[in-house]
C-alpha cells in the first residue's frame, strides 16, 4: 500500500486554505475589538 496518497496535494491545499482564513478572520475579529476600543 503507498501511504503517500493518504495526504494528497489538494487535500493539504485546503487544509492551508481553511487555517489561512481562521487566521485572517482572528486577527480582523481582534483588530476590530481593539480600533473600537481605542476611539473611546
């Protein structure tokens, strides 16, 4: 059996994608709390 097809290169290419946009979606979530925060 070839244990290299168990991860194939799409399937790494939309686990980057969906870690990418939690990311990006964190990071604006945080951005927001914190430009909020500051205008008071």
């Amino acid at each position: 059996m070839n244990k290299k097809g168990k991860y194939s290169p799409e399937f790494k290419e939309q686990a980057v994608k969906r870690t990418l946009s939690g990311v990006i979606t964190s990071y604006s979530i945080h951005y927001t709390k914190l430009y909020e925060s500051n205008r008071m």
